[in-house]
C-alpha cells in the first residue's frame, strides 16, 4: 500500500484515546454475529418507506385508474403484467441493496493480535481508522451514518437505507434500473390514457370521479418524471463508477488511484458476479466474488521479513498512530 499526502493524515492529538492499539476491543467472532445487516438510522428508514410507498402509489394508480377501467383486455393484462413484475424487481432490489452488507470492515480489529497476524513486511504500511477502530483497506472509506469503514464506498444513500459499496452495488444499480423503467413505462401509460379521457367520456374511462381522476393522473405523471430524471443519472453514474473503476468518493476527492485499475468489463463482470448471464439482471442472485484479504494488505511476506515483535510494538505505537487518514 502506498502512502497518501500527508495534507491528509488526521491531527492526532484530537483523539489520542483512538490510536492507541491496546483499546481497541476485539471484534466478535464470526459464530456471534447475525447474517442481519439493516442501518438503524431515523432519515434512512424514512426514506426507504417513502420509496415503497411511492412505488405502491404508481401500482395503484396504474390499475386501478388506468387499467381495470379500460376496455382493451389485452391491452390491460400485457402493461399490468409488466408493470408489476418491473415493480416487484425493483422493490427487490431495494429490498437486497438496504439488507445487504455494503462491505463494512470488522469493526476493532486493529489489535496488537490482529496485527501480528498480517504478517507484515518491516516499513510496510497500513492505515487505521480512528472513529471504528479498525485496520482499513485500500479503497475503503469510515461512513458517518453506517459508523463503519465501507470497502470500496461509493456514497451513502438514504433511499435505500445503506452505504453503496463493493458487497451491493449490483442490487443498487438494479433498483435504479427498474425504478428508471416503471417511471418510463408510467409516463406513457399516463399519456395514452389521457388521450382516451379526452376522445371518450370522462365518466367512462376510470372507476373514479373526473376530477378525481386528474388529480391521481398528474401526481403520478409528477412522480414517474422527477424519479425517472433522478434514477436515470444515478444509474449511468454508477456504470460510469464501475466501468472506470473509480468510485464516487474516489471521483469527488480527485483520488489518484494506487491500485491497479481493471477494464470496463472486468468491473462489471466482478460488480455483477461472473461472466454475463440473465443472473446480472435478478436481484436474487448471489455475488461470486473472489474473497480478498482481510485488512487489504499484501500476501504474507516470507519468514525472513515478518517484523519481530519489538518491531511490531513500535509500529503500533509510531507508524499505526501517525498514519491516520482522514475522511
């Protein structure tokens, strides 16, 4: 791992409690821990139950206003079938993108123990992060609501209730694609159908009341618009991210990368897990990723280089507390 710039190393005389190694509580094992991963934060949860039910608001709309009304029985079950099935994928999607682990770092890992275990070369660097406590990778970044270092963080999303990192990207990706494709498939629904209202009866071509009707019509037109503008740009952001192999934080910081960078396909080959498949586009899919070291360091350096463990204090009492960066 290389060094950064010293402009970003942490003052660390603000928080000397956090720098040193001895307290620093060991993570629980892995027995302990639940397969549960949700963000306890009030916007967050608001915001993803905002998202459902907005998404419920465009299904009612859609049939109970446009569709069963409507005389063309084809018509009706071929764009209520389609709808449907975009909308389960995309609240799916939501769903697998909000519960999924991001790729949060073990939270207190940078123990004297859990150093020794690295193995790590005399002068080799790691860099460890004062708010969790914990050895962070190369790429990772500490998230303020999560209160977790996020492998490979794009941004925190209040939509969806989680950071977006390296573990569930894809599932965000897809919950932008199919929201992006109900709004469309909303937007001309909404259009034909007041093409109907206006060459037939008002009173005849909805369940409700013309006014009643119009208002329903325009807020849904109003919704499907702003979220198709909206998911639209995130999700050409997001293949953007993947297929330059740089994320968002990473753009925004105008981080020179210290890794080495993959082709466009590779990286959405490893965002979506493996070669392409009609798995890329299910939100039920696992990812099949390769497994990568725990702390981001290098392989374990030969018996002649491990550092001994006088080296290894120094370290942990020079290098480790200097070397801090600062999000």
């Amino acid at each position: 791992m290389m060094l950064t710039p010293v402009h970003r190393f942490r003052d660390i005389e603000r928080k000397p409690e956090y720098l040193q190694p001895e307290k620093c509580v060991p993570p629980p094992s892995r027995a302990s821990l639940g397969t549960m991963w949700f963000i306890r934060d009030g916007c967050g949860i608001a915001c993803a139950v905002v998202t459902w039910m907005l998404v419920f608001y465009a299904d009612f709309v859609v049939l109970l206003v446009m569709l069963v009304p409507s005389r063309d029985y084809v018509y009706s079950v071929i764009n209520g079938t389609l709808f449907n099935t975009l909308a389960f994928l995309a609240l799916a999607s939501h769903f697998r993108a909000m519960l999924t682990d991001p790729g949060a770092v073990p939270k207190g890992n940078a123990t004297k123990e859990f150093i020794e275990s690295l193995q790590l070369k005399p002068g080799q660097v790691v860099y460890k992060c004062p708010k969790c406590c914990s050895i962070k990778p190369d790429r990772a970044h500490h998230c303020s609501v999560c209160k977790r270092c996020i492998r490979k963080m794009d941004h925190h999303c209040p939509w969806v209730n989680n950071c977006v990192g390296e573990n569930n990207q894809k599932y965000f990706v897809l919950f932008t694609m199919y929201i992006a494709l109900i709004s469309l498939h909303a937007l001309i629904m909404v259009g034909f159908h007041f093409l109907y209202c206006f060459e037939e009866d008002w009173t005849k071509c909805s369940s409700f009341s013309p006014p009643t009707t119009v208002i329903l019509l325009i807020l849904l037109c109003f919704e499907a618009l702003l979220f198709l503008i909206f998911t639209s740009v995130m999700f050409g952001t997001q293949v953007h991210s993947i297929c330059t192999d740089e994320t968002g934080i990473e753009r925004l910081k105008n981080q020179k990368p210290t890794w080495e960078k993959i082709s466009g396909w590779e990286g959405m080959r490893a965002a979506f897990g493996g070669a392409f498949s009609l798995a890329w586009l299910s939100p039920f899919s696992n990812l099949d990723c390769k497994s990568q070291p725990p702390a981001g360091v290098e392989a374990a350096a030969p018996a002649s280089a491990i550092m001994t463990q006088e080296e290894i204090e120094q370290f942990l009492a020079r290098d480790v507390a200097i070397q801090v960066l600062r999000e």
